[in-house]
C-alpha cells in the first residue's frame, strides 16, 4: 500500500456505460493510491440537493437521464480541479462525456497541470459490461449517504437489508436508476460519451477493461493498467 501511495499516478479518466463500475473502481483507485474521486455526477446531486443556480438548472436534465450542457460543467470542474488534493493525480468518474468536455480537459490538463504532475496525458479507462448486466446493476445499486459507499442488492448486499455495513446508515436509491430513466442514460452513452472513447483510442490512450467480471478482478486489472503508466513521485 505505502508503495501504491508513492506512486504519481496522474490523472486518469474512467469511461463506460451507467452502471458498468466506474464509481466502485473509482473509490478503490482514491484508497489505494491516496487520490481523490471525482464524481461530477455526484458534485451535480450535491448541487442539486443545495439548491444552487447549477442544482436547479440541472435537477430535470438528470431526472430525465439526458447529459447536462457542456458549458455549465466547466467551471464545476475546474475549481475542484484546482483543489490542493488534486496535485498528485485524481481520478475523474464521469467526465468527460462528450467530444467538446474530452477537447475541454485536454486544453486545462496541458496549460494547468503540466508541471505539477509532470505529466499532463491522462490514462483513460474504460470498463466495458453487457447490456443485461447494467440493468442488473443499476435496478440493484443502494449507496450510503454518509460514506458513498456502493452496494448492490442482487449482488453484494450489505449484511443487514438497507444498512451501511460500515457506519450503519440507511442506503438510499437513486432516483435516475428507474428502469425508463436507465434507458434514457444507456442511450445517452451510446450517442454521446462513445465517441469519447474512440477520441482517447485514437491518440492512443485507452484502455480497455472487461467489467463484466466480479468487483475484485476488475480492480485488479485496473490496477495493472494503472501501475503501467504511473510514475514515481519525485524524491520519494
Ligand atoms: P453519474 O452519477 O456519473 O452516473 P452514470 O455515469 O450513469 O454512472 P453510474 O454512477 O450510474 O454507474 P457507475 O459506472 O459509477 O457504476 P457503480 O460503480 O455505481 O451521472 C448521473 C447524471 O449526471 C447523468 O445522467 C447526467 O445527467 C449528469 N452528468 C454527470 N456527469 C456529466 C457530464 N460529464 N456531462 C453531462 N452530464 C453529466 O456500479 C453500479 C452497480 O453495480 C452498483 O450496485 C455496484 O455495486 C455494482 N457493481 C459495480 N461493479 C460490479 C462488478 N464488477 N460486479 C458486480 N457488481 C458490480
């Protein structure tokens, strides 16, 4: 672990589908190399819940399974960006998900962490699962309010129904994981956020993760994928 944690890991982007894994991967990947998770879909739910001028802009578009506009992310972005924990690396849950936010990330990585990570091109993940197997999982995934903690109801439910295993809140569902909502999102992926991926694999950065297999496998192959592009922090 102390040898994961000395490692500049940079900033990586996790891809895929709703449902595929990103934000379970996306913890683990925070825990074992000390960096922070950077969830915009769960900055925006925090916007939602406080009611700021974003919240309320981008409450229906989410209900309704579409993807935010492009140009009310940016500044969201780039101030948690900013954020001293990020100096690093970082691993982006979520983002981009359109050609422009991908365009977006690349011009902020190169002009303003060029010379803190020393490195500015990120790896890109993507976690590919079979379309059965997200309905699954989202009809399934209960979170904990207070940890973020992921479960799943099918398959790996917490010890006690709808109880937090580790701080014994009350797991909540999400309101976009009804399965009409669902459809919408997968939708949304396929139109939109795909040709993210094929940007990435073009300038031949993508790597591409069977998520199909239990929560432990895949991480292991993440972190293979990880550890394969990573630096050393300098001095340590
Ligand atoms: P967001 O919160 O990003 O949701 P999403 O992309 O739809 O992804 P999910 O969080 O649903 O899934 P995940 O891949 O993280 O899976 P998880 O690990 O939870 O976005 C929500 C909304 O915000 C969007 O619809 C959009 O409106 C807006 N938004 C956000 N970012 C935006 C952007 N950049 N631009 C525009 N709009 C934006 O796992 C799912 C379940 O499966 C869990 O129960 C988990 O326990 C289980 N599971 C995970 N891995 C495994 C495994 N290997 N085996 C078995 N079970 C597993």
């Amino acid at each position: 672990m102390a040898d994961a944690k000395s490692r500049n890991i940079g900033a990586i982007i996790l891809l895929g589908p709703p449902g595929a894994g990103k934000g379970t991967q996306a913890k683990r990947i925070g825990e074992r190399y000390g960096v922070p998770q950077i969830s915009t879909g769960d900055l925006l739910r925090e916007h939602v819940k406080n009611e700021t001028g974003l919240g309320l802009m981008a409450k229906g578009i989410m209900a309704r399974g579409e993807l935010v506009p492009d140009d009310l992310l940016y500044d969201m972005v780039a101030q948690r960006l900013r954020q001293p924990d990020c100096e690093h690396g970082f691993v982006l849950d979520g983002f981009p998900r359109t050609a422009a936010q991908a365009g977006w990330l690349d011009a902020f990585l190169e002009n303003e962490f060029f010379d803190k990570i020393g490195r500015w091109l990120p790896i890109v993940i993507e976690i590919d699962v079979d379309y059965n197997q997200l309905l699954r999982r989202l009809t399934g995934r209960r979170t904990c309010p207070t940890c973020g903690r992921i479960y799943n109801f099918y398959l790996h439910p917490p010890l006690v129904d709808n109880v937090c295993d580790l701080d014994g809140s009350k797991l909540f569902i999400r309101t976009d994981d009804r399965e009409e909502v669902i459809r919408e999102r997968l939708k949304a992926y396929e139109t939109q956020t795909r040709p993210v991926a094929e940007y990435y694999a073009s300038k031949g950065r993508l790597v591409s993760v069977d998520g199909n297999q239990p929560v432990d496998e895949v991480s292991r192959t993440v972190f293979e994928s990880v550890e394969a592009h990573a630096a050393p922090v300098s001095g340590s």
